[in-house]
C-alpha cells in the first residue's frame, strides 16, 4: 500500500469549439453583471470583440497585461476596474493575462472567467507570482484560483508554431513532475499520463499543420489536465532549475522548460520507474527524455540556455543557485550530476 494526500482544487470548466458563445451565461451565473475584460496589447482585438459581443454585460476593457505580472500595471488596472464600476475580470490570454485577472482578485476578491489562449496552465493553479522592482514573489491562495475556465479551442488556433511547442513543453513539465513529486497520487498520475500523452501527440500535428481543429483540440486538452497537474500536485527538480535559470538570468518562461525538461528527466529517471513507466506509455518510446528534446527540436524551439543568451561564465553561479533552498526530489542532488545538467541544457545537447 502507498498512502497518499489528494486535494482538488474547486474550479468550473467548459471545453469545447466556439464555447466563448457561453461566456454572457457565466458571468451571469457568477451574479456579475459589469465585466471588465482583460488582454495583452497584442490580444487587444479579441478583446474588442468579446467586449462588444457581451453589450451591457461588458463594462470596459484593460488591455495593458504584461509579463510576470508587475504590480504597477495591477495598479493600474484597479483604477480601470473601480471607474468601470466592474464586478468581475474575464481574461482572454496566457499566464500574463491570467496573472493580471489573479492580481486583481487577491486585492479585491473579484470573480474571474478565463479564456486560455496558451498551454501554460496559470487558469487552474492558485499560484500568483508579482513582480515588483525586479523582485519576483509567488504565493499560492485560493483567493486567486479562477471560478470559470472557458476552454475555447478557436482561440488557440492563433497561436504561433514556435509558442505552440514551448507552451505545449511547459504543460508537459507540469505533468513530468506530478508524476515522481512528493504529492504524487494516483489521480494526479492517471491525469498527468493522460495529459502528457494528448499534448505529445499533438504537437508535431499542430507544427506540420497549425490550424488543425483535431490537433489543437487535443493539445488544449492535454493542456487542462497538465493544469490540473500543477494546481493540484507538486513540482521537483525541474522546476527548481527554471525558476533559478528565469529568476536570476531572466530567460523566458515557456522556452526555458522546454530546454531543460530533457536533462531534468534524465537525471531523475534512475529514481523514478514507476513514472518512467508512465512516461513510455504517454509517448510510445523507451527513451521519452530524448523524445521531448526530439519533439521540440522538431518544432522549431532553441535547443540550448546559450541560445536563449545565457553566457556560459554564469553556469557555475545557476550551479550553487540551484543548492540554495532545495526542493524535493527523487533523486538526492548531486553536484556534478547538477553541473552535467546545466552544461548540457546551456550547450542543448541531447540527453544521454
Ligand atoms: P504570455 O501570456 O506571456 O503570452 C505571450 C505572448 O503571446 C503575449 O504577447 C500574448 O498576448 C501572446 N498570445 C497568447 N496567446 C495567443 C494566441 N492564441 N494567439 C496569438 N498570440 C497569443 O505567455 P504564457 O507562456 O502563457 O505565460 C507566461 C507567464 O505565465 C509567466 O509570467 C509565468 O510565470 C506565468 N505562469 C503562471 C502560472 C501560475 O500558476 N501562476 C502557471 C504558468 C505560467
């Protein structure tokens, strides 16, 4: 017997083609009225639509989300939710817009309907991460878990090829890591393999043709439950290494884990065969470390930290980074075998 926690996260979600056709039902099922609807600058004219679409129900627009969520730019958005007189967020993007809707719940508790647009997973964790004079701090509250996930496959028909991978990349870590962190579970693992094996499959569909409705389909489905993976379940050493290599060299999130996925995985497969025989499974190969680096080679996405302009003088400082406040990990870490991932995932060597 191997006892375990579960502990599932409250959340309501629609998931379909054209599902944005709902959105005025749920803000009135939330008992809102006056949406305030929130983009990036890029997104801004899906926004426009939606906000003309939802009428009276829309109360105006913010279409200022930025990255890792700067607490100027919430502030912002505070003022334009009070003067809108709003009652609830509906946020149309990936983790920057889906960070602005959480910024502003956790100040002000309002309700939030979220449209995903990426595969990186923020709509279903109750992690917010702020950042303020370069400063990063995350904290983790139900205060900012999204009440309404509105999975629209039309809306990620969109993205590009490129984002497509490393987005599809940085779900799959979630998932990779569910299945061997200390939290692991039987649910969790069932919903981490079954993620896995969806967004595998699709990406190369989605890279040789990216409007196909099946393939984003399974992508964005994949996506949902590798979410449901991060809110819910644990990370490791993977995440540790990202969060140092983004912290401290500001690399870009999505690209990041797709670089280092590989070299993490290799290293802790020794200690992990009930994942490894997950993983497999999830990916029809013996060898899914090499098969993850395979598939975002073939995608497009850079293959090392160097590409991504980290120098090559700062490994032996991500090196000791990475020692400080340790997360749990299956395999105990080991300098060496820590340099040799760093190394490798710089020059975007094959895992060996
Ligand atoms: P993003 O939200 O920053 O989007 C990147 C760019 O792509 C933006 O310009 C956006 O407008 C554009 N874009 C998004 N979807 C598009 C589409 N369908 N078509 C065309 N353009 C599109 O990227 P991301 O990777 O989704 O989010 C990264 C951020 O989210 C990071 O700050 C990360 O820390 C955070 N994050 C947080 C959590 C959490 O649980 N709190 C989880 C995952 C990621």
């Amino acid at each position: 017997m191997r006892p375990f926690t579960y502990t599932g996260l409250p959340a309501r979600v629609i998931f379909g083609s054209g599902t944005v056709s709902v959105l005025a039902e749920e803000i009135k099922a939330l008992k809102a009225s006056r949406a305030l609807v929130l983009t990036t600058p890029p997104q801004a004219p899906q926004g426009e639509q939606i906000t003309e679409e939802l009428g009276s129900l829309a109360a105006g627009m913010f279409t200022r989300a930025a990255m890792h969520t700067p607490v100027a730019v919430t502030e912002e958005a505070m003022k334009a939710y009070d003067k809108a007189g709003a009652d609830c967020v509906v946020s149309i993007g990936g983790g920057s817009t889906i960070g602005l809707g959480k910024a502003i719940a956790l100040r002000n508790g309002t309700p939030q309907i979220v449209l995903p647009t990426t595969y990186a997973g923020s709509e279903m964790t109750s992690i917010i991460g702020q950042t303020e004079q370069g400063e990063k701090t995350t904290q983790k509250t139900l205060k900012v878990l999204p009440e309404t996930v509105i999975y629209d496959v039309n809306f990620t028909l969109s993205l590009p090829v490129g984002m497509s991978v490393t987005s599809g990349m940085n779900a799959i870590a979630h998932a990779v890591e569910a299945l061997y962190a200390e939290q692991a579970n039987p649910v969790l693992s069932l919903m981490a393999e079954e993620g896995i094996s969806a967004l595998f499959g699709a990406l190369p569909r989605i890279v040789a043709s990216p409007q196909d409705p099946d393939a984003r389909s399974d992508a964005l489905y994949g996506a949902w439950l590798c979410a449901v993976c991060l809110g819910s379940g644990g990370v490791a050493l993977h995440h540790k290494l990202c969060h140092v290599l983004g912290g401290s060299f500001d690399l870009p999130h999505a690209e990041t884990h797709t670089i280092v996925l590989p070299h993490a995985l290799a290293y802790n497969a020794p200690a992990i065969p009930d994942a490894m025989t997950a993983l497999k499974r999830a990916t029809g190969s013996d060898d899914p470390a090499g098969k993850f680096f395979d598939i975002a080679r073939q995608g497009g996405a850079p293959a090392g930290l160097r590409d991504l302009g980290m120098p090559e003088s700062e490994i032996d400082r991500a090196v000791e980074i990475a020692f400080r406040n340790p997360y749990f990990n299956p395999r105990p870490l080991e300098e060496a075998g820590i340099r040799r991932i760093i190394r490798a995932a710089w020059a975007g060597d094959r895992p060996s």
